[in-house]
C-alpha cells in the first residue's frame, strides 16, 4: 500500500497522488504556490494536525488506488478504455454539467451583495466566469471529439490529445488563482451562507478537476500519445 512519502515535494505529491488534494485542501495545506517545499516542511508549517493529516492521506491514497468496479478492486490503471471513458463522462463531466451552472449564479449573487466590501470577488467572478465557458467547450470537444475515436482504437488523436491538454493547463492555471484569491477558500467573517455555499463549491470544483485531468492526462490519454 501506498503512504505519504514525507520527503518528496508537495507539488510532485498531488502530480502523483490527485487525491491528496482533498486532504491538503481540508488541513490548508499549500500546495500550489511553494510547490517545491518537501511534504514535511509544508505540513509541519501550515498545520497542527501533522498525524492526523497523514493518517488521512493513507486513507485517501488506499481508496483511490483500490477503485471497486463489479466487485473486483481495481486501480485506474486496470481500467478498460471503454470503463476510463464512462467513468470520466459520468462521474466528472456529470458533474461539472450540474455544479458549473450552479455555481455561476451563486457567484453572481454574492457579487451583487458582497461585491463593495469585498472587491477581490469581481476577479473570482471573472476568473469563473472564463473557466466555466472553457471547460464547457472542452467538454464537448472530448465527449463528441476524442472519446468516440478513443473507444475505436485512437489512430490519429495526437494533435487533438495535445491541444486538450494545453487546455487542461489553462484550467490549472486559472483553478490556482482562484485558490490564491480566495485565501484558500476561507469566507471573511462578514461572509453569509451563500458565501460558504460558493467557496465551499469552489474547493470541491479543485480537488474534482485534480482527479479529473489526472485520469485523462495520466491513464487515458497516455495510452494513445
Ligand atoms: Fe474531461
Ligand atoms: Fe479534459
């Protein structure tokens, strides 16, 4: 079984190990900005929980490593294409469908009440904004695009995987300035409910598309490059 390798860079854990990033994210572990910091100088700095959150590290890494397909346990890495693609389609792109719309209008309703006091949420609104309408081109471009020629063999994808990967770039980039904006997705103390409810969506939005570009870059995609 895996564990949390202390010494290894923060930034090459999550690469690794995606389902970390749900566990950094609830101890407010940095891990995008001071990626090159090794595990333990980064837990030991940004939390008091360092035991507890290396027991749940374990967990996470244990679960998403023994995946359960028909009651067999599966890795990622065991995964038929046909069964990548399913489970991508559903369990991410499913996802984004329903949350992104929903998300947007949260986001404008805080805007509107928020926006005066705190003015940083006219760029999140932005930033949002042009992720929601990227990731929904993209979307269309792998489900109507990619999938169908992956699930006949893949022959003559390449340029197609590389430009999608530019974009799962794009993505990353603009999912980290929303970390950063956002202090980490606290709410000021002035904040109401749906100021929870959208950054509380903000912080899963991360940690999902973490697991996300990592099924499609990691497993999938690099079956065909
Ligand atoms: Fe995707
Ligand atoms: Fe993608």
């Amino acid at each position: 079984m895996n564990t949390l390798n202390l010494k290894m860079s923060i930034g090459e854990s999550v690469t690794l190990y995606p389902e970390l990033v749900k566990v950094y994210m609830d101890y407010g572990v940095d891990f995008c900005c001071g990626g090159n910091r090794s595990v333990k100088e980064a837990i030991e700095r940004d939390t008091d929980y360092v035991e507890n959150l290396i027991v749940d590290a374990d967990k996470a890494m244990a679960a998403a490593t023994q995946f359960s397909v028909d009651s067999k346990q599966l890795k990622l890495s065991d995964f038929t294409t046909h069964q990548l693609i399913d489970r991508i389609v559903r369990e991410h792109h499913g996802y984004l469908k329903m949350e992104l719309p929903i998300i947007s209008e949260l986001m404008f309703k805080i805007l509107m009440v928020h926006g005066e006091a705190h003015p940083e949420l006219y760029k999140i609104h932005q930033i949002f904004g042009g992720l929601k309408t990227e990731l929904e081109g993209h979307l269309v471009k792998e489900e109507v695009l990619l999938f169908p020629k992956l699930s006949e063999g893949g022959s003559d994808c390449r340029a197609l995987i590389e430009e999608l990967e530019d974009e799962h770039d794009g993505a990353g980039e603009a999912l980290h300035e929303l970390t950063d904006l956002t202090g980490h997705f606290k709410v000021p103390e002035d904040g109401c409910g749906t100021y929870q409810l959208v950054y509380e969506k903000l912080k899963i939005l991360v940690a999902d598309m973490y697991m996300h570009v990592h099924t499609e870059n990691n497993v999938l995609f690099k079956r065909f490059v």
